[in-house]
C-alpha cells in the first residue's frame, strides 16, 4: 500500500529529509502491509483481550497541584496569538 510520507509528516509536525521520507515510507508501507494480513484472519472464535496484566483498577490518586502560568503552558508552542495557541486545521487542503 501507497504511504503519502509527506502528508504524515506534515499532520505529525515532523520534518523529514529526504533519505527519511525514503526511509519511513517504506517502513510505514510494510507495517500497513502486514495489517492488512492480520484483517484476514478469522477470530470468530477468539475472546476479545481488553488487558492482560489482571490488574484491576490500576490508577493513581488525582493530586491537585500548582497550576501552570499562562507563560508556562505555552513555552513549547510553536505559534501564538495573544496567548492562544494557533493551529492549522488538520483537513484543510494547503
């Protein structure tokens, strides 16, 4: 199956060079593959495996703690506007 690297790249916010995109898309290719064989198989029969570690209700205790400033929050952003993080639409055509 046909990968668009660039497509994937540019939705994950990743530059890639050349070599990579090479690299990648046929990386991601053969996984696709593979997929696809794993959807021929019959599991009628198979029991759905939700977890297997047979823990039950493994959680941690919800702390509150010291809020982030605004400064914070945002300091890994790679666009802002008046304190707002700026995307771009992930279904837009550009």
């Amino acid at each position: 199956m046909a990968v668009d690297i660039e497509k994937v790249a540019k939705l994950a916010h990743l530059p890639l060079t050349d070599t990579e995109k090479e690299m990648f898309s046929g990386q991601l290719s053969q996984i696709i593959t593979f997929i696809e064989k794993l959807n021929t198989l019959n599991l009628e029969q198979v029991e759905p495996t939700f977890q297997v570690t047979g823990k039950i209700n493994a959680s941690r205790i919800d702390m509150v703690g010291q809020p982030l400033s605004a400064e914070e929050a945002t300091q890994n952003a790679p666009n802002l506007q008046d304190s707002y993080i700026v995307t771009k639409g992930v279904f837009e055509n550009e």
